[in-house]
C-alpha cells in the first residue's frame, strides 16, 4: 500500500472507525477472527496495525470455528505472531493437514493449547510438544496408530508439566496419560468404535507399552464421557482401577456419562466407598445403574457444589432432596447446573412412586426452587412431568422463581395448562402478519402477546403459564421443548433406526401460542422444539424470527403432525427475518464479526419433509448460515434446489442430507457439490437414512459436526459450566 493509499484509508476510517477510544476499538477487534484481524485488518493504517498487534488480542488467538482459515492462512499467521501467542485453540480444525499443525511448534511462549479434532500421529505430537517447555493445558486425539514410544524425551518433559489433559479417544490407549505427572485435571472423552472398518472386533484391552500406570495424585477433576459401545466401558474401566487404589485426596468433580447401563465391579465399588470417606465433591455425575436402588449419595459428602447430573436415574424427588440438603436445612444456593433428564421420578414424593400417573409433587419441586435459588442450567426433559391443578403450583409458575437460569430443557407435556381453560379459544385470533401458503397465497396467523407494543400499545396478559414463565426468564439464551417420547431417527453407532413412540396426550395442548410466547426472549441463542403435535400452522416461528435477533442455531423435528409439513409456509417467513443476524453482528466499520455471533446451524428433522426449490430458497435468505443438517426418513430432495443454495450461500460449510433418496441420486449430489465449492473446510455427506452403510458414513464426520449437530441431543446441562476453554 503507497503511502498516499494508506493517508486515503486513514482518512476514511477517521469519522467511522478511529475516532473512538482505544478501548472501544480493542472491544471491536476482539470480535474479528485472528486470521482477518492480523493479515487483513493491520494492514488498513497505521493505528490499526498497533491495535491489531495488542496483547489481549494476540496472547490467545481462537481458530476454532473459523472455517474460512486455510492452510496458507494459518501458516502466515503463526509466522507473523507465534511468539506471541500464549493461548491457542485449534480445536476441531479438521480440514487442516499435519504439516500445518506442525508449525505450532513455533509458538514457543503457548501456555494452553487445544489441537482436539485436528490430524496429529505420534511423532507429529513429539515434535510440537518438544518445543513448547511453558505448556500447561492440552487436549489432543488419539487416534488408531498412536504410539507412546515414539514422544521424544524433550516431548515427555513437556508432558511432565502438563496439568490440564483433555483426550479424545480413538483407539484403546492411555494416550499420554502416564507421562502427565502433575496432572490437576483429566478430561477423557471414549468414542472408541466396537469393530474396525473392515469388520474386525476390537478388544478392550490396552497393547503392550501403554499399561504404565497413570499418575492421579494430584487430580482434582476427573471427567468422563463414553459413546455408545461396550469397548468403551472396558477402557474406562482400566483407568478407574488406578484410582480405586488411591483417591486423590483433592479431587472435588468426579463425573462419568454413560449411554444406557454400566455396571458396577469390585474397583468402581472400591473406589465410590474411598471417595464417601476420604473427600468432599463440588460436581457429581455417576452412571444410573450406580445410584438406582443405592445409598451412595447418603454417604456422600459435598463442599459448595456447583454441578449435579442425576440423568436417567429412578431416583425420587423425595430422596434426592434427604440426600442432597445438608442437616440442618442449608440450601444449595453455590449450584449453578443440575440435570435430572430422564428422571422420570425427580419430581415425585416417595409415596407416588407406585402410582401410575406422572403428577408431580409441587411441595418437591418448591423445596428444589427454593433450595436451588441460583441454578443457571436446569434439564428436566425426557420425562413426563404433569402438575396437578390449582394456583400456584404447576410447574411453569414454580420454574419463573429461577430468575438467574440462562438454560432451560424442558418436556412439551410439562409446559401445557394442568386444565383446558374455558377462556382459551381453541385457534389464535387473526394478527397483523401473514405467511405465504405453498409460496404463492396468503393465510393469517396467530397474533403474538407482543403485538400491541409492536403497534406502540400496551400487551394484553395471556392466560398460558409457559408465556408466564418466559417473561419471568427475559435473559434466557438457550430453550429446549422436546416431547417426552420423542427419539431422533439419527442413529449413534448402531444403525437400526428407532421409531419415537406416540407424543404424551397433554402435548397436544401445545401449539402455535406456546411457540409464539418464545419470542419473548430478546436474548435467545439457541432453540431446540421437537415433537410438538399440537403445532398448527407454526405460525409462532413468524414471532421468533422477528424478535429474537440473537439467534445463533435452530433445531426444529417433528412438529405438527407425522405425514405433513403444515409449518413450511411460517418457517419460509422466519428464515427471511433470520437474515438480520448477520447485520446486526458487524461492527460499525464493516469488519466481519466472529463466527460465534452468527446463526450458525439449523438441524430440521421431519419424516416426510419435501427439501424443493422453495424451501432452500427461503433457506438462502438466511445469508450467515454456516451449518445445515436435514434428517428425514421418506424425504426426498431436488439436486438443482441444493446446489444453487450452495452457490448462493458462501458461508455454508456443512451440509449434511439423510433421507429416503437412492444411494446413487446422493453421491450423484454429494460429489457436484464438492467439485464446485471452494470451501476450506466444506464438509459434505448426503446419504439414504435407511442404507445399511450408513454407520460407516457417520464415523467419518468430523466430531465437531458430529457431536454438536448430526446428533439430535440435548445439550442443556450436559457438562458442568466451563468445563473446559
């Protein structure tokens, strides 16, 4: 750039840009990704290049998620920055090479490092780790080949220091556990798979040369989380011996999340009986099978909690609240996340239990609130929990008390009215937007409860108690309604597919004005609505669209009923005001805005869903879509519709397709597609939902996809709150 070029770009910055304060600018720059900011951005004039290079904006550079850096990209940034660089996330950069990582190796000053998800071998990892003497935190994968003989001795020093270890497992190691000495925290994610790709069975047990045992005395963590498959329970089960002999005497998290049932043995026994007398824990999570039926949590001591997940346990409201609140009545005001999903009893008294209904105990639920004042996540999906009538004691009204919750999954059934009420008309009255029916005609839809102050005129009070509740809930950032029996036809492992089982009966008092209430919640991130069968219209989408401006991913299976898609025409109509997010997340000089602000993923499951023409045109108006997941049984898809949403929309990255089409129509689909993208990080895979082969496609998706949007899951409360960077 000539000089006269740089005096021209100074001058146009000065009445946009640079006459704010070096504060609000450094704000500013956080938001832009490292790549922009220090190949791009420094190089507009001269105070931006000084502010680019300030040390709270280079120390910790996050990549993660910044699909558009590619390898060239991410070589010239390390070159230019690496010894300044302190903390570095990598994770889930899939689509760069070895040789790309390698160039860490550079960044002699990392303090944390996160390279999960990237492709590392043995002696790759030896030659990075070798070269970073200051490093404290590291999450790596290990992968099928990986070798602990071959980490150097420069490498194993590094790792001697190591206190933070986070490892994703893909083969049966200890990975580099057993040269981390000074371990304070372990992170051990299993997505070990029971057979090879050539069909081979694999064996729990650990080869020769990575049976050293792990060093564990001064761990205060210890999480573990396990995919489906009995290979990683055997591998898991190797690591809690070493623990079972001695309990680190500071540890205070100890958590395990298992798929279905683990059984306990002699050393998990050993090991629960030395944590009862020998420390006190601040987070708990155990596989159900160890708490149902058990006196564990009698013996249990804990300091100031933080984080319970009881999921899945037959564990009854009555009894967690004996064994949970401390003698003398003190309350658990230091939690801050607690997962009861699939307790189907949590909120039930002991005497109820035999029953058959699913009432709940307000006097339980009540005792919980006011014990829990402060919860800030709280999961009590997969359950059916219905409140008995009268005021003041369904569960929406006893949930508002929970001013602090940024997090929220409940049941459809739970959030119905205890009764049909007589002043309730059965369909919305006319309100003043229309969505297009089958593109072309119009149809009215329900008014929303805002629309007065919309028009400048105060809200009438509706009658619902889940519109109640979210005006109580204003800073609510995540919103889960999942049908209690519902169950996605996205399969883990195992490829049968599994037929949801008929929604719960008070579900079907849920429709369109519970969706619209939703749109109360001016802060909302993320929302998941599944298995909703009173859905009419969906016209509440309409509501969302237009009033939750934050809104980063959208997760919509099974609304309405089975065989038709009745909620195309609103969700057309939300997906068109969606495209205001991107606008909204640039900053006043026209940076680009980091991707953590965009609406980032839509996963649509619906078994009959139709993906034509109209439906990815309406989708194209949502210009900062990065990720798309669509799941449908006998849907069907039109190649020329796809690739011109593809061409059109540039930011997409992911784009995941199962449905009932051939599997020749969709590798016919697949390979177009990524011959014309030119994408670093465009992941691909369209493929028949019902194909035998189907579980081989899903091990090849990089898990970031994987774990955070293929997989229909609940996320709320699934990990303790900054568990890890």
């Amino acid at each position: 750039m000539s000089n006269d070029d740089e005096a021209a770009a100074e001058a146009a910055c000065d009445t946009h840009l640079l006459g704010f304060s070096d504060e609000i600018l450094l704000h500013i720059l956080s938001h832009v990704p490292s790549t922009d900011l220090v190949l791009s951005v420094r190089r507009t004039c001269r105070k931006l290049a000084a502010l680019c290079l300030d040390k709270s904006l280079v120390h910790s550079v996050l990549l993660q998620k910044d699909y558009q850096a590619s390898e060239e990209k991410v070589k010239q940034l390390v070159k230019e920055i690496g010894r300044e660089i302190q903390q570095l996330n990598m994770a889930g950069c899939y689509w760069l090479s070895g040789s790309t990582i390698e160039h860490v190796a550079r960044c002699h000053s990392l303090v944390k490092v996160n390279l999960s998800g990237c492709h590392l071998t043995s002696l790759r990892l030896s030659k990075v780790l070798s070269a970073l003497q200051h490093l404290r935190s590291l999450a790596i994968d290990v992968s099928p080949g990986f070798d602990a003989s071959q980490l150097s001795s420069e490498c194993k020093a590094t790792l001697s220091r190591v206190q933070e270890l986070k490892q994703t497992l893909f083969t049966p190691s200890y990975g580099v556990v057993p040269c981390c000495a000074s371990l304070q925290k372990l992170l051990l994610y299993f997505e070990i798979l029971d057979r090879t790709r050539e069909g081979a069975v694999l064996s729990g047990q650990l080869m020769v040369g990575q049976s050293n045992v792990p060093h564990y005395q001064n761990l205060r963590v210890f999480y573990a989380r396990l995919a489906p498959g009995y290979i990683n329970q055997e591998v898991v089960r190797l690591y809690l011996a070493v623990l079972s002999d001695r309990t680190p005497e500071n540890l205070h998290a100890f958590l395990i999340s298992v798929p279905g049932s683990f059984a306990e043995s002699g050393a998990t026994k050993n090991l629960l009986d030395s944590m009862a007398r020998n420390v006190a824990l601040d987070a708990l999570q155990l596989p159900r099978s160890w708490l149902n039926g058990s006196t564990l949590l009698q013996h249990m001591k804990f300091n100031n909690p933080f984080y319970f997940s009881f999921s899945r346990c037959a564990l009854s409201g009555g009894h967690l609240l004996r064994r949970l609140l401390p003698a003398g009545g003190k309350d658990l005001r230091s939690l801050a996340s607690l997962n009861l999903s699939g307790c189907a009893h949590c909120l039930a008294a002991d005497s109820l239990l035999r029953k058959a209904e699913d009432d709940i105990d307000s006097g339980v639920l009540e005792t919980l609130v006011e014990s829990c004042r402060n919860l800030r996540h709280l999961n009590l999906s997969a359950a059916h929990h219905h409140s008995p009538d009268g005021p003041g004691r369904h569960l929406c009204q006893l949930l508002a008390r929970l001013c602090r919750l940024r997090s929220l999954a409940l049941p459809v059934c739970a959030v119905a009215d205890s009764a049909p009420r007589p002043d309730r008309a059965p369909a919305p009255p006319p309100a003043m937007h229309a969505v297009p029916r089958g593109f072309g005609k119009k149809v009215r839809i329900g008014v929303q409860p805002w629309a007065g102050p919309l028009a400048g005129q105060p809200a009438p009070q509706p009658a619902s108690v889940f519109w109640a509740l979210l005006k109580k809930l204003p800073f609510l950032e995540r919103l889960e309604l999942i049908g209690s029996n519902f169950s996605s036809a996205m399969p883990r492992n195992e490829p049968a597919i599994r037929n949801s089982l008929p929604p719960c009966g008070r579900a079907q008092n849920v429709g369109d004005s519970e969706v619209a209430a939703i749109g109360q919640l001016t802060f909302l991130r993320h929302l998941t609505l599944a298995q909703l069968p009173g859905l009419l219209t969906g016209s509440g989408l309409v509501s969302i669209g237009l009033q939750c401006q934050h809104l980063q991913s959208l997760s919509l299976a099974n609304l309405g009923m089975m065989g038709k898609v009745v909620y195309m025409p609103a969700l057309a109509d939300m997906l068109k005001h969606c495209k205001r997010l991107k606008d909204l997340s640039e900053s006043a000089c026209g940076l680009s805005c980091s991707p953590s602000h965009w609406i980032v993923v839509t996963l649509l499951e619906q078994p009959y869903f139709n993906a034509n023409a109209q439906f990815f045109q309406a989708l194209g108006q949502c210009s900062s879509l990065q990720r798309l997941c669509l799941v449908s049984r006998s849907g069907t898809l039109q190649p020329d519709a796809v690739l011109a949403f593809m061409a059109r929309c540039l930011q997409v990255v992911m784009c995941h397709m199962f449905t009932g089409e051939s599997l020749t129509a969709c590798k016919s689909l697949q390979q177009s597609l990524l011959r014309r993208a030119e994408r670093p990080a465009l992941n691909v895979v369209i493929f028949p939902l019902l194909h035998e082969g189907l579980t081989d496609v899903i091990r090849d998706v990089p898990m970031v996809h994987l774990d955070e949007i293929t997989l229909f899951k609940s996320r709320v409360a699934e990990e303790p709150p900054n568990l890890w960077w």
